[in-house]
C-alpha cells in the first residue's frame, strides 16, 4: 500500500522522508484523511477505520526494512514505571489513568502555563512517520507513529531567546505505577529526559499520541511521549506532564543513574561502544529462535539529516 508497500526498494536511509512524503501526499489527496489532533485526544476514541484501511499495517515483503508487528511493539517495552521485564508494562500500564490529563509548561517561555491535553493539540494536524526505533540495549524495532513534530507544540508556548534545553517529565503516581515502588531501583522517578533546543526544533523529533492506526497504549506512553529516530530509546521518554524550557542541561534520568554508561546525547552511535557491549550491531526484532535478524547499526540510526545539528563536535566525548 501507500505507505511501505512499494515495488521501489527504498534505500532504508530514506525510509522516514519517503514514507513521510508519500502519506503527506495521501493527505492532501484526501482532506478527509487529515486528523486533528483534538479527535485523538480522548483515548476512547480510534483513528477512523478507513483512515487504518487506508495506510494498512500488514508488514510489507517488498522493502528493506519490515515495520514492526504490532504486537511485538506493544508487548516488548521499556517502561520502568511498570516493572524492569520486558513484558511487565503490557501486563500493568492499564493501571495508569490517562483521562483526563493535563500538561505543565513551565520555564522559560512567554506563556507558561497547565493546559489540557486537549488544549496542547488544538489547531495540531496529525501525520504519519514511520520510524526506527534504536534501544541501548542493542535490539530495534519499525514503528508507524501519530504525530507532529515538537517544534509546533513549542512555538505555541513561545520559548524566549535564552531558553536552551528542553527538560520534559513523565507522570509519577506511584499507586498506579508497581515499578516507581521497588526500593532497589536502578533509576528515579519521576523520569526526565532532554534535548537541546535545536535537536527540539528538528523536524524528524515528534511527539507522537498514535502508533499502528490508533491511540498509543499505555504501555507505549500514552497518552502523550517523545519520539526521537536518531538517539537511543531512553532518550524517548512516555506518558509527559512537564515540559520546561531551561537555560542549562538538565539532569536526564539514566545519565545520573549511570553517567559513563548513558551520556545527555544518546545519539545512536555504532562506534561509540556501550562499555558493557558493543554497539556496532542490533537485533532487529521480532526475531524467530533460530533466525536472528542481526543488522549492522547505522550512525544517527541511519537519519543522516541530523548531522548538521552536531558540527564540529566531538561524538565520542558528547555521547
Ligand atoms: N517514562 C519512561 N519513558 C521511557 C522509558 C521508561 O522506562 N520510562 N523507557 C525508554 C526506553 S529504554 C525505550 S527503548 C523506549 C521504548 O519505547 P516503546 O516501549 O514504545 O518501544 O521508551 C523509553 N521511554
Ligand atoms: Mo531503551
């Protein structure tokens, strides 16, 4: 189908811009199939199904690079909050409360404030991007997000012009979050994550509110996270209620957990090893037991156009 189900093999450095491209075109072809945002917001309701019909998820033969089943990507996750096992948030984010949910931002900005979700996604047209997603952990997966980039959620809000860094805050409730409870936890809560504002203002970083066709679930960071292509997993943080523009780097969960081990940057790096394993290679998941799917890792995770955002600067250092 449109999206991904192309003869053309689509060189996977390109996967995103094409993919992009061609559902924007399907959008303006179909005004019909353009989605405010707003309709999204509660997560009682879906994407229209002919929207879904429309884009077809099936996973194409003919490219390079698969999308993910659904399945695998919304029962193999990272999110503490819920447990440290890969199938734990599957198993407990339904505890989260979702609805109704509301949104700090805070810093500096012109116009700071606490809004509903509903307000932070009004006049906000959603698009398709259809991503690689790089864990730290060596494995990956091929999203199909719902989103827009970050930049029109910032530009609403008008950060000043000594804002630098962007902190961002996931939801702690620690009687619906089993995992925020463990006494011996590797991290704290609530997690944080950031980027400088330029990397905020880059096209490809977006907040997504959709994966597969419909609303995120909550163990995928419903109802509101982070998606950035060119940085390691983490750096993607679920389920925000803060945001705040700040003038220095802010303190990033797994950074202060493990500082040699998880730098501010995280950008996907095959040379810049993890110093307990290589980061040269991933696992391309769903694997089959006797089919690894092993595949060489890609500098930026392979999203070239971001380098321009790190000239002159020492990736090795600044990991
Ligand atoms: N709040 C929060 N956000 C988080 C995490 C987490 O534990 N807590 N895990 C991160 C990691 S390590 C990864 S790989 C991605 C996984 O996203 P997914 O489960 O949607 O694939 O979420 C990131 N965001
Ligand atoms: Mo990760």
């Amino acid at each position: 189908m449109v999206l991904i189900k192309t003869k053309k093999e689509i060189p996977s450095s390109e996967i995103t811009p094409e993919a992009v491209y061609l559902s924007r075109r399907k959008f303006i072809g179909q005004s019909s199939a353009v989605v405010a945002a707003g309709a999204l917001a509660h997560s009682s309701l879906a994407l229209p199904d002919s929207w879904i019909e429309d884009h077809g998820y099936e996973p194409g033969e003919e490219i390079g690079e698969d999308i993910t089943p659904e399945k695998h990507a919304t029962s193999f996750n990272n999110f503490f909050e819920f447990g440290t096992r890969k199938e734990d948030p599957a198993a407990h984010a339904h505890q989260m409360t979702v609805e109704p949910w509301s949104i700090e931002i805070k810093g500096r900005v012109e116009k700071p404030g606490k809004l509903s979700l509903e307000d932070v996604l009004k006049d906000i047209d959603l698009e398709e991007r259809i991503y690689r997603l790089r864990c730290v952990e060596a494995w990956s997966m091929v999203i199909p997000w719902i989103g827009f980039p970050v930049k029109r959620v910032l530009d609403k809000y008008k950060p000043l012009s000594d804002a630098k860094y962007v902190k961002f805050t996931t939801l702690l409730r620690k009687d619906e979050m089993p995992g925020t409870k463990n006494l011996l936890s590797s991290i704290e809560y609530p997690y944080v994550e950031g980027l400088r504002l330029a990397e905020a203002h880059h096209p490809l970083a977006i907040f997504a509110i959709g994966m597969y066709g419909k609303v995120l679930p909550n163990q995928n960071g419903a109802p509101f996270r982070l998606v950035v292509p060119w940085k390691y997993g983490f750096k993607s943080i679920k389920s925000i209620v803060k945001i705040e523009l700040t003038k220095r780097q802010p303190r990033t969960t797994w950074n202060r957990s493990a500082p040699h081990e998880y730098g501010f940057y995280a950008n996907v790096n095959p040379e810049v090893d993890h110093p307990r394993w290589s980061q040269a290679n991933e696992r391309r998941l769903p694997e089959r037991l006797f089919a690894p799917k092993r595949i060489k890792t890609k500098m930026f995770n392979g999203y070239d156009e971001v380098a321009s955002l790190y000239e002159g600067m020492d990736l090795k250092k600044k990991f």
